[in-house]
C-alpha cells in the first residue's frame, strides 16, 4: 500500500525532462510539447514519507494521469492555482492575498489522480506531503491517533480538511522550497525530511485544535470551495444531457460569472471540461467492460462513430483502436 513512484506515471502521458541545468526543468507529453517548465523535486524517503514540490509556470492545457494508493495526502499551494481530482472528486486551491491554501486528504483506498494543468503563465508553487502506509506501520501511535479523527468526524474516502496555515507553517514551507535545492544531496534530503515532518505535526494540531472546537460535532466538511461543487455537480450529471444553465443554476451563479470562474481556475471550458471526461469514461469502459467503438460512442454522447473517433485522437493522440491494441501490448 505505497504511494506509486513517478515513472509509474501512464508514460504516454507524461515525461520529465532536465534541462540545461540542476534547477531548470521541464516536464513534456508523448508528443514533446512542454507542460510545464521550472524546478521540480520529488522523494521517497525510507520512513514512507513522500515529498513531491515545484516552483513552476504551466505552459500547456492538459491533463496528467497518476494512480495513488492509500495515504494521508496533504497539500500547499503557496502561490497560483491548483485544480487536480481523485475519482470524482474534485479539489482546487488558490491563493489569496499572497496567502498559502492548504487541505489533507484522508484517501482510504486506490484511486485516479488528474491533475488538470492551465496555460496562463502564471507562477504555481506547491508541496504535496504523502503519508503512505509504510510510513503508518513505523508510526503506530500516530495512525491510531489521526484514525480517531477520522472516525469521530466521520471522514469518508476522499473527505477534504481545510488547514490553516499559520506564519510558523508558511516559514516552514518556503524553507522546505528552499532546503530543496542545496547543492549537498545529504543536507538537502535530511533537511527536507525534519521540515516536513514538522509542518505535518503543525497541520495535525491543526487538526486537533479544529476537533476541540467542533463542541462535540462532528466536522461540517460538506462546504466546499464554488469550483468543487460545480465539478461534483457534474460528475455526478455526466451520465444524462446537461447544460451551461443547469449547472449555473444549481451552483448559484449566472452562466457568465460561472464561465470567468472556471476558466480562470482550470483553464478550461467547462463544456471543454464535460466532452472530455465523458471521453475517459467511454474510453476505460471499452478497456475494463470491453464496449465497442459505437457502444462507446453512445456512452459518450456522440451520435456517430466517426465524430467520437476524431474527438477520441484529439483528446489522446490515439484512435480507439489505437489506444486498445496499446492497452493489450501493456
């Protein structure tokens, strides 16, 4: 029950790539076009924590596909936008006011990670801190500690804690930023480690403090940042016809505000966004349920197959036929 490393990233969809030196990367798809270029650090300590961190601009829309295990996933975003998704699940973090956002992750079971990259040349500087199982069984106490969290609060699989991040936390996590790029490899690793094992014990009296706040209540976890609602909105309507309006008006807003929202925090549209997760999900039922190409096509809502066969390759550089043959070789 490990968080999966990297390269086990669907490597048709992402490669990383360095570039002319030590601190200057980029991270490029199958067809060599950049996604996103600046620094990029990850490691796998052996205690099971996981560090993941960049400091980045994205240069490409695009969405990149990961599979997690269970974990206590937590993330910080200390500067632009972060939208990414676990299953249906949808999380997005935006800084305000040059103020870092942050939420731990309570992931229970295996699931999709999509991380849905924009193309606005704006910043993006975020940590993710992953505490995997391996990690738990070296720290029993704990794990028996944030499970009674979990289970008082009734936290489900995929359930989002919002935390506040304080002036010692955010003094930690430039510092990890920092540490991240000594030229000592020991020193950089060691000191990553320490700083991340503090900024988690911060968040989890974080966590504490919020519980003993509740007056015996269990959490209201139910609210969730606007773009959060929209995107469960309509994954939970995919499955039948749905319009700009509908969701406009379950969600509150007039059609153009929820179009500015979106856009600006995506990069998407959001009929661009539906097209293409009704591709997903025709295209893994015709490699887990073994649909036809029309079967499929008709999932996805397209009336004829050759439409659904060009929108197919749009989306992943694969004809139908193309991506199953690949599935089979795999």
């Amino acid at each position: 029950m490990n968080l999966l490393h990297m390269d086990e990233v669907e490597r048709a969809s992402l490669i990383t790539e360095m570039v002319s030196s030590f601190d200057h990367q980029k991270i490029i798809n199958a067809k060599r076009e950049t996604l996103s270029e600046g620094y990029f650090f990850t490691r796998r300590y052996s205690s099971g924590l996981v560090l993941m961190l960049s400091s980045s601009v994205e240069k490409l829309q695009t969405k990149v596909i990961q599979s997690v295990n269970p974990c206590l996933h937590f993330v910080f975003v200390l500067e632009g936008t972060l939208a990414f998704s676990y299953d249906d699940h949808f999380y997005a973090l935006e800084t305000e006011n040059k103020k870092p956002q942050s939420m731990v992750i309570h992931v229970d079971k295996p699931c999709t990670s999509r991380r849905f990259i924009g193309c606005n040349d704006k910043p993006l500087r975020k940590i993710h801190l992953f505490l995997t199982a391996d990690w738990f069984e070296k720290q029993p106490k704990l794990w028996e500690e944030w499970k009674q969290y979990i289970d008082l609060s009734h936290q489900a699989h995929l359930q989002s804690t919002p935390i506040e991040v304080n002036h010692e936390m955010h003094l930690l996590l430039e510092s990890i930023l920092e540490s991240s790029s000594d030229s000592n490899e020991f020193m950089r690793h060691m000191n990553c480690e320490q700083l991340a094992l503090r900024v988690i014990m911060l968040c989890y009296k974080n966590v504490q403090q919020s519980q003993a706040h509740a007056s015996n209540r269990a959490p209201d976890y139910t609210r969730s940042p606007a773009l959060n609602r929209i995107m469960t909105y309509i994954e939970k309507n995919l499955h039948k016809p749905i319009t700009l309006n509908s969701i406009a008006r379950e969600n509150g807003f007039s059609v153009s505000a929820l179009q500015r929202l979106f856009k600006s925090r995506t990069g998407l549209s959001l009929m661009e966004f539906i097209r293409h997760r009704r591709l997903e999900i025709a295209r893994d039922a015709m490699r887990e349920e073994h649909l036809s190409v029309s079967q499929a096509a008709y999932l996805a809502g397209y009336n004829h197959s050759s439409n659904f066969i060009t929108a197919f390759k749009r989306a992943f550089h694969l004809t139908p036929k193309e991506y199953l043959e690949s599935v089979r070789h795999h």
